[in-house]
C-alpha cells in the first residue's frame, strides 16, 4: 500500500476512538454511561476505551472551549461551558430558568434526608413545603419513592436522575456532606463567639 | 452573656417579611446581625427583636402566616421557662436548657440552607450549562415565552361572545344558505393547519376570513374544545393584552395528528 508522503503520521488507534466518542456524545441525548458506550465498541478493549475517555475529557475541558466533556448523573454528556451561559441565553432570548430560595432549600433537604415525608421536611424548615414539594416534582427533581409505615402513609421523597443532571452531579455521593457544610457554619459560630469576652 | 442586648435591629433589616422564608430564616437573620452566639441565645432580647419585626409587619396591614405567630409563642414560652427559679434542678447547671430544642433547629434548618447555597453554586442546567438543544426538549421547554394563565370555559364563552357580537348585523344573525359543508373534522384540521406555522395564534384570528355565519362560529367552537380534549391545543389568557384569548398549540407535530384524526375517520 502506498501511503502517501506528505500525509502527517496516521492518527492513532486512540485517536480514532477518541472521534468516534465525540460523534457519539455530540448526538446522545443522554449523558452516557461507561456500559453503554463499551456496549457501542464491544471489539475495543476497555483499556484503550478508558484511555480515550479521559483524553476527550480532557480535551473537551479547560476555560477557553465552549463545549466541556462531563461526567454527570452516572454518564459524560457536551455540556457548554459554564462560563459562556450568558451567550448562549442571548442565543435563545430567554432569561435563565431559576430556583427560588425555597424551592433550593426544599430540595437540599431532600437530597440529604432522603426517603423523607413533607411533614418531615416542613419540620425543618418551619414552614409549610406542600407547594414546593409539588413544584419540584413536576419540575421532576424529586419523586414519590415510596410510602412510610406510618398512620395515613404519607409519601416518601427522593431524588431523580434528572436532578443529578440538573446540578451536574456524577451522583449523590458527589453532594458535599453535611459535616462538610457545617464548617461553614463553624464561622459563623465563631463570629458569634467572638462576641464574648 | 447579654453584653449589650439593647441594640436595636438595624434599619435594613426592616424588610418585608416574604423576604424570610420563615421564622427560622429570620431568626438566624437576627442572630447573624448581632453576632449572637447561638449556643447562649439571649432569649429576651432576641424575642423582642422578633416580635418588633413581626409587629412592623403587622402594621402594615399584611397578613401573617400561622407559623410567625407559632414561633413567637415559643419564644415567649422559652423566655418564661428561663425567668423560672433553677432551684428545681438539684444539680444547678444539669437542668435541661429551655433553648436547647430551638438551637437544635436553628443548627439544622442553617445546614439545609447551607446546602441549597451549595445547590445554588453549582454549575445549573438552563441557567449555566446547556446541552444539545435538539435533544433535550424537555429542559428548554421550561424556558419558552413569558407564561400566561391557561384559560377557563368562562374565559372562552366571552371569547365566543365578542366574535358573535361581531357577526350580527343591527344585532340579528345574518342568515345564509352556504353550499359549503362545514364538518367538525375539516374546522379542525383547517386550525391545525394554522398551527403548523403559527404556534400560538388569537381567538380572533380564525375568523379573520370574513365567514362568520352562525354555523361556521359555532362549529369552530366545537373544534376547539374538542382539540382541548384531545390536547392538541391549550387555550389561555394573556395576563397583559385585556382579555385576549390565546390558542397555542400544544404537541409538537400537529399536522401530523390531523392527518391520524382523518384516517381514524375514513
């Protein structure tokens, strides 16, 4: 075979891959998960597979590009990049679809207390919760996983997949703990404390 | 411990209350401003402060929600339990702290709102991030144009009434004899023609052709609550433009269902 000289050195097997992932993850409507895209290579060894995810990640990274590879919700999806947001919402002429405070601190709670009951997230914040509860699960960031074994059974709320997509987390473990949180607050103790002589 | 608990809540905390998402939120508010140490809580001044902003609201002629009114009960209750003599506790400082309880909540609920900041921070789908636009319908849909209350029946028999107050001459019906055959199933498609390039239209516009027999009004009328029925459209009302009736078409190939509507019936 005559290969032709002026050709720069034939792209890698690697390199290869790496297009076919692009293409893949350009038309997926779907984060993709690592079974589902070895199930779209079965001949390729998961090694070279691997390789070639965290090179396109790489790649598709950093504060100049527009598109940045991600690992949300169990799978890599295109995201742009955050720091573009404004262009792209002049794109659509649209303003940015926003959580209130409330509905923030509704669904922190359920995040972190899940499976949890209305009552149980009202107690917490002192208020009733029953509209946000229903904005969120129509929204479908939460959803009824269950009912408690308690007089009048009432629903049990967790998380959606949607969610972890909505906040660009890999999963629930990717949430900071709470302890983590707490520091936060430590400060303002702290400041408090300070107070006293 | 109450070093100074004569300061007077500063100025600008003397917002509106819906600026708090509840009680908790503004007493963690209070305590913040006045760096009061949350574990030595002074009771009497923070519930002053409370009831001050509570009143100044009240005064305001706004109605206050139960749970304000709830967690001012408790600090008042808190704050006669403290001014009880301690000699009931042999062990003096063993006693269970009348604030405990309160402090317990006030810890947790701040976590939770540390969290949804935390939430908040994070890089947001159709705020900060975005995907595929073609692909993921299902967010950008929550963006679309600015909402406007889906309308009721009532909403569209006043419609129908402006269009038939339209349609009479000197005020009688103006009677025709029209060749024409105008069937449920042809309105209906004839809308969703419409539709198919103008994804919301006016009540009005279908009957800008000038046909406006009785015959044709009331037909297009079935049309529409059928189509409602059958979700190929939703009606609303714009909030800014008077009474104005929207017809919005609500599935995404309506040209498509038309043409099912017209085997289903041949």
């Amino acid at each position: 075979m005559n290969e032709q000289p002026t050709a720069a050195r034939p792209t890698t097997d690697i390199d290869l891959l790496k297009g076919h992932l692009e293409a893949v993850f350009f038309a997926a409507d779907e984060p993709l998960a690592r079974t589902h895209i070895s199930g779209l290579f079965p001949e390729e060894p998961p090694e070279n597979l691997e390789r070639a995810l965290r090179q396109l990640k790489l790649d598709f990274s950093g504060t100049s590009r527009g598109i940045h590879l991600v690992e949300v919700a169990g799978g890599f999806q295109f995201r742009t990049n955050a720091d573009f947001n404004q262009a792209v919402l002049r794109l659509y002429e649209v303003r940015p679809f926003k959580l209130s405070k409330a509905a923030l601190e509704t669904l922190a709670i359920v995040a972190y207390r899940q499976p949890v009951t209305r009552a149980q997230v009202d107690e917490i914040r002192g208020v009733d919760s029953s509209g946000m509860v229903k904005k969120l699960n129509e929204l479908e960031l939460i959803t009824v996983i269950g009912r408690m074994d308690d007089i009048g059974r009432p629903n049990l709320y967790g998380t959606t997949q949607r969610f972890l997509q909505f906040f660009g987390l890999k999963g629930l473990s990717d949430l900071p703990t709470l302890d983590q949180l707490e520091i936060d607050f430590e400060m303002i103790l702290e400041n408090g404390s300070q107070e006293e002589e | 411990m109450a070093t100074d608990p004569l300061r007077t809540t500063p100025p600008e905390l003397l917002v509106r209350l819906d600026a708090f998402e509840g009680p908790l939120d503004l007493l963690l508010e209070l305590i913040r401003k006045h760096e009061i140490d949350v574990f030595d809580i002074p009771i009497s001044f923070i519930t002053e402060e409370y009831l001050r902003f509570v009143r100044s609201v009240e005064t305001v002629d706004l109605e206050i929600g139960g749970e304000w009114l709830e967690m001012a009960a408790l600090l008042i209750f808190i704050k006669s339990k403290m001014l009880l003599p301690k000699e009931e506790f042999p062990n003096d400082e063993d006693g269970p702290d009348p604030r405990e309880e309160l402090v317990e909540r006030l810890l947790e609920y701040q976590r939770y709102k540390a969290a949804a900041q935390g939430l908040d921070s994070r890089a947001m789908l159709e705020r900060d991030v975005f995907t595929h636009p073609e692909k993921s319908r299902e967010f950008t849909s929550l963006l679309g144009p600015p909402p406007i209350k889906e309308a009721s029946l009532s909403d569209l028999l006043e419609a129908l009434e402006r269009v038939v107050a339209r349609s009479k001459v000197d005020g009688r019906w103006v009677y025709e004899v029209s060749s024409q055959q105008l069937t449920l199933r042809s309105v209906i498609l004839e809308i969703a023609d419409v539709l198919t390039n103008h994804p919301r239209i006016r009540f009005e516009d279908l009957f800008e052709h000038g046909d406006l027999s009785r015959h044709r009004i009331v037909t297009t009328f079935l049309a529409l609550l059928e189509m409602t029925r059958l979700k190929m459209i939703k009606l609303f009302q714009s909030r800014l433009e008077g009474d104005q009736l929207w017809i919005e078409r609500s599935i995404f190939d309506i040209d498509e269902v038309s043409q099912l509507l017209e085997l289903h019936h041949e």
